[in-house]
C-alpha cells in the first residue's frame, strides 16, 4: 500500500487519474461497447487500404461497399436476432432463395402485372413463414438449433429444386428491374463514370433502425435478451419461450426473403443455387460485430459495424494486391480472433 | 438397455431397404458389384460422421463442423507435398506412404488446433469449428490455387481407394477396423468414459477433477485424425483433390450421427450405431439413384429424414411404440 500525503489535491490526482483506474476505465469502453473494436478495426483497414491504394478511397467504390453491403447486412440482422435469443440460423441463405425464386416464377408464369410492393410484401411473407416453422421446430424438438436448422436448410432448397425450378431466370419482370435500377442520387466519379446509389440501399437502414427499435423498445427485444441469456430463468419469469423464438426466427425469415428478392431486382435474374454457402461470412460479421454465439448479447450498431468489415474484406483484398484466394482464410481468421478476443474480454469483466 | 432401440431400428431399415431395393431392380441392386460400390462410398463420410460424433459426446454444445474442410486440406496439402518430393511412377510404394502420412499428419494438426481453441481459449464449438472450416478450406484454396490437385493413382493408393480383398473393398475393412478400435477405445479406456460423462454433465465432471482440457483436445484430434483419413480415402476414390469436394458432406455426416441415436447435447453415442446408419444412408442413396430420382431429391430427402429423427428422439418415439406393441402382446408388463 502507498501511502498518500492527504491534501485534497493529491486525493483529487490519485483518484481519478491513477493509471490501474484509467487502464480500467479504458477497458470499460471495450466492455460495454464491443463494436468500438469493429469501428477500430475498420478504421485501420481503411486508412491502410487508402494509404497503399489512393484510388479506393473514391465516392464510386464507397457507393460499391453501400451497395454490397445491403444483402449481408439484411441476412446479418436476422441472424443477429436468432443469436441474441440464444439460437443459430444457418438456414436463412435456402429461405432467401425458395421466397426470391417461388416469387420470380410466380410473377412470370402467373400474373405478370402484380404491383412492386405486392412482390417484396409476398417474399418477406414466405420468409416468415419459414422462419416461423424454424422457430416452432427449435422450441419443439428442443435439439440445438445449429441442427434443425441444417435440416431445414436441405428441407426448403430440397422443395425448391425439386418443385419450383432448377433453371436460371434471365427474363425478370420488368417491375422487379425497374425497381433494381431506380436510382436514389447519381454521382459522377473522376474518371467521368457514373454510379448510383439506389434506392433499395435505403431498405438497410430502414431494417436497421426497426430491429433497433425492437430490442430497445419494445417488451419483445427485451424478452429475446432474457431468453438468450439464459433460458430456463426466462421461462421461471413468465416469458413464452415459444413465442420469442417464433418471432427471432420469423423476423429471420422474413429479412431473408427481402434481401433475396432485393438481390433478384439488383442483379436481373433469379438463381435457384444463389446464396449457397453465404451463412459463415454473415455469421462472421454478426460476431465480429460483437454478439456472442451463446445469445443474450449484440447490438444493432455493432451488427452493422461487423457487416461493413466483412464487406470491405471481401472488396479491398485485391486492391491492395492480395489475391482473391486469401478471402476465406482472412475471414476465417477473422472469426477466430473476434472469438478469443472476446472470450478473453468476457473472462477479464468476470474477474 | 433403452437408447438400443436404434441399433435394431437401423438393422430392420438395413433389411427393408434391401429387400425393396432387390424387389424394385429386379436383383440388380443386390448384385455383388452394386454392394462394392456402395460399401466403397461409406468409408468417407462414415469416417467424418464418427468425429462429428464423438465431438457430439463432449458436451457443452460440442460439434465437428470442419471435418469435410480438414479432409480437403490434408488431401490438398500433403498432395502437392507429395507431389513435390516423389514420383508416383518411380516409386509408388514411397509416395502412397508419404501421401497417407501427410494426410494422417495434417488432419492430427487440424484437430489439434481444434481442440486448443476450444478447450485453451474457450471458444464455443460451433464458432471455433465454423472458423476453422473457413481457415482450412481457405489454406487448401490458396496452396492449389482454388484447382484440383492431381494424385493420380500408383498401385497401393489404388488399391486403397477401389481395392477389394476377398471382395470387400478395401477402404471398407479399413473404415470397419478403426470403428472396432475408437469402440474398444470408448468402451475399456478411463477417456471413453471420461468423454461420455463430462457429456453427460461437465459441471460433475470438473469437480471429480477430470483433465476436461485434454478430454476436449484428444476428442477433437480424433475427429481431425479421422477427417486425415477420410482425405486419404478421397484422394484414393478420386484420383483428384479439390478443395471444394464433398459440399453436402457437413449435413450428412451430422444427420449419420443423429440417426445413430447420438445425443447432441452429448453424453451418449455408439459407434456400432454410426456405422450402421452410415449405411443405412448409403443403401437409401443408391436406391434413389437405382429408381431414378435426381440429387435435389436425395438432398430433400436427407432434410426431411433429419428433422424426423429429431423427432423421433425428441418424443422417444421408438422406445414408446415397441412399449406399445410388447404391451399388446403381454398386458402384464409394466415400462
């Protein structure tokens, strides 16, 4: 122990600018806020892509990254909810795909003139009835939801191979491309090249800010926490866990079947094998962005953050000269060291 | 004697499936040449479903998710390995040798790494395994450079892959052999019961003063040893290597593994069960194929079984129907 000189101003000193309390302190803004690690990180990434590659740091590949963004981070979104109530959706890729697809051929054999919003509405409609079926499946059988929902991942892109379609639609109805042209502002870039930011890229924030609201708003987000933090305590408090895993795992489905016919509109076609293999880089960002695997943790913000650093992996390796094979070992290690770093954070809080 | 009831479950489905699948190929399906080609194919995915399960036993949310990505990485790396230090047309014998070392060698390493991050670091198994599988497919990608490697195939690695000794192939004695070891294994060593019980409870397992640490390391090494010999096995079947091979392997080795009565939450699981639901697979597949129904199907079809079995140990559906149907026959005993 030292002993101090007791005038209120070395009191004043020693107190509040120790250097064990302001490490401390410093450490309490990594805890409360594990995002601020993914801002950090993607500051860095870039500044340093900036720095070796000038040409990156342009509107038209900003406007890139916002338009890449939008499909991840709608899937993002959804798994972070599942995860926060203490779940796992793997599944959400084949959802996109069986609500992008059945919807494209519905319109295209059976009633081309159906209106944009009824197109999307009927997509998100699908995707929650899957994700609904998830959720009843998960509360259910009570088996980890990693398994049912590889099950049901085989279950809905097995029912759409074998009953919807197998072939790739090149012709899409013309409301759907329209929709993916529309644009929101046009930006002339240096080099004379115009990019537009369209206006579906306002569907993220939308989605964003409404998740948002959910878990800080409403009795639902805060019943998601409890049940992923701990289960059997959330039930002995009167929550229907079966209503809150439902609902995690509809809202999943539901973003799932937006983002697909989102990407269908963008792209011009429909592809019955699209989104296969997508699940770890959005279960990637979602850790990254700070939500534990085990639930009861994650924030909107830090999700988004998380998605934005998976997004800008995936676009700036070959601009600064790493080869395009690298992509899934930077991700893979990426995940693995989110992982431990924050096991060792939690692990320091628990001291 | 009550979680047996999928050992004779899966023998009837062995029995019902060949007799249907005699009956609907009118023979063919039970010909001699179309049981070495089915028993050819277990052996990989038997090999990665018994390490699914044995991490599947560990507990605490334990689960292999990068046993197809382990495969494919010892089989790319120790291929170009390989490749580069001998000539498979001088000296097959060497180079099958150093091939299969490679694998076996590199597989050990990725289960190694495995175990120590979940187990050192304390990494939740899905995570960590998700994470690796991208490292492992991701190293394979980039050392072949996203092409398949060619192996090709001198006389003892072929031998491996589509020998047959007193016509059973040769890579289904191997796979039967290390069943009957990792059974032994799990059954007469202090780890095998170790394993199951931590499963069974790892809060009771930490205060009977269980090394949990390696527990968890020798578990995953085992999945990884075995994913190596799988790659082995691939590259034997295959004469390529490809870092992408075996996509729908992940599900399939876990659905196995759940058929086989293996609670996921850990704690139980035979390896006689995983055996014969690997086959029981395998039979189902071929008589797809025989009556003509297309992969999507198969995949459909593998979805729909997993969620039924699922079911069915969630409901104890086996144990409750032959309860019924003993009582029927004798209203006096009591369950």
């Amino acid at each position: 122990m030292v002993v101090y000189k007791m005038t209120d101003k070395t009191m004043d000193n020693q107190s509040d600018f120790s250097p064990h309390l302001k490490r401390k302190r410093r450490f309490l803004l990594f805890q409360g806020r594990p995002e601020t690690v993914s801002l950090l990180l993607l500051i860095v990434i870039f500044a340093g892509v900036s720095f070796i590659n000038p040409s990156f740091l342009q509107i038209s590949s900003l406007v890139d990254i916002a338009r890449a963004s939008v499909v991840t981070g709608l899937f993002a979104l959804g798994v972070f909810t599942v995860l926060a109530a203490g779940g796992i959706d793997i599944s959400f890729p084949a959802i996109a795909a069986l609500a992008m697809y059945g919807v494209s051929t519905f319109v295209l054999d059976v009633f081309p003139e159906m209106p944009i919003a009824l197109i999307v509405f009927s997509s998100v409609l699908i995707g929650l009835i899957l994700g609904s079926v998830n959720g009843v499946l998960v509360h259910g059988l009570r088996v980890p939801a990693l398994i049912v929902t590889i099950g049901t991942q085989y279950f809905y892109r097995g029912i759409l191979l074998v009953f919807v379609g197998t072939v790739w639609l090149m012709e899409m109805p013309s409301q759907m491309t329209d929709f993916g042209k529309w644009s929101l502002l046009d930006i002339e870039s240096n080099n004379g090249v115009t990019v537009s930011l369209p206006v579906y890229f306002l569907v993220l924030p939308i989605a964003a800010f409404t998740t948002w609201f959910i878990f800080n708003r409403t009795l639902m987000g805060r019943a998601i926490f409890a049940v992923g933090g701990n289960a059997g305590v959330a039930e002995r408090l009167g929550y229907d866990l079966r209503k809150v895993r439902v609902f995690a795992f509809g809202y999943a489905g539901g973003l799932a079947g937006l983002a697909g016919i989102i990407q269908a509109s963008a792209n011009r076609m429909a592809n019955p094998f699209d989104f296969a293999g997508t699940e770890i880089g959005v279960i990637a960002a979602v850790v990254l962005g700070g939500a534990r695997i085990t639930g009861g943790t994650g924030s909107v913000i830090g999700t988004i953050l998380g998605v934005l650093l998976v997004t800008v992996v995936n676009n700036v390796l070959v601009l600064v000269g790493i080869p395009s094979t690298w992509q899934r070992v930077v991700v893979g290690a990426f995940i693995l060291l989110a992982a431990a770093f924050f096991v060792l954070r939690d692990r320091k809080s628990a001291r | 004697m009550k979680r047996d009831a999928n050992l004779w479950v899966l023998c009837t489905l062995i029995i019902v499936l060949f007799g249907f699948g005699g009956v609907v190929s009118g023979g063919t399906y039970l010909s001699l040449f179309n049981l070495q080609s089915m028993a050819m194919q277990v052996p990989e995915i038997g090999l990665l479903a018994i390490g699914v399960m044995l991490a599947m036993c560990a507990g605490n949310g334990g689960i292999d998710l990068s046993g197809i990505a382990n495969a494919n990485l010892s089989g790319v790396a120790s291929g170009i390995f390989t490749l580069s230090l001998f000539d498979a047309s001088q000296d097959p014998m060497l180079f099958t040798i150093a091939f299969a070392a490679g694998c076996v060698v590199i597989g050990l390493l990725g289960g190694i790494f495995n175990g120590v991050i979940i187990s050192r670091f304390g990494i939740t198994p899905i995570l960590g395994t998700l994470g690796t599988q991208m490292l492992f497919t991701g190293v394979a990608v980039v050392l072949s450079d996203g092409r398949s490697v060619t192996v090709g195939s001198p006389d003892p690695l072929y031998v491996i892959g589509n020998g047959l000794v007193f016509g059973i192939p040769t890579s289904f004695i191997i796979f039967i052999l290390i069943g009957c070891l990792l059974g032994v294994i799990l059954k007469y060593t202090p780890y095998g019961m170790r394993l199951m019980l931590t499963g069974a409870n790892p809060k009771a397992a930490v205060y009977s003063g269980f090394p949990s640490g390696r527990i968890i390391i020798t578990t995953y090494a085992i999945s990884g040893l075995l994913a190596g010999i799988a790659g082995i096995i691939i590259a034997a079947r295959n004469i390529n290597v490809k870092w992408d091979y075996g996509s729908s392997y992940l599900l399939v080795a876990i659905l196995i593994a759940v058929m086989a009565g293996v609670r996921p939450e850990g704690g139980y699981g035979r390896i006689i069960t995983v055996i014969l639901s690997a086959v029981v697979l395998q039979l189902l597949s071929s008589l797809l194929n025989f009556i003509g129904l297309s992969n999507f199907v198969r995949d459909l079809a593998w979805g729909v079984l997993l969620l039924c079995f699922l079911g069915v140990g969630r409901f104890d559906l086996i144990n409750r129907i032959l309860a019924s149907l003993t009582s029927m026959r004798s209203p006096h005993v009591t369950k």
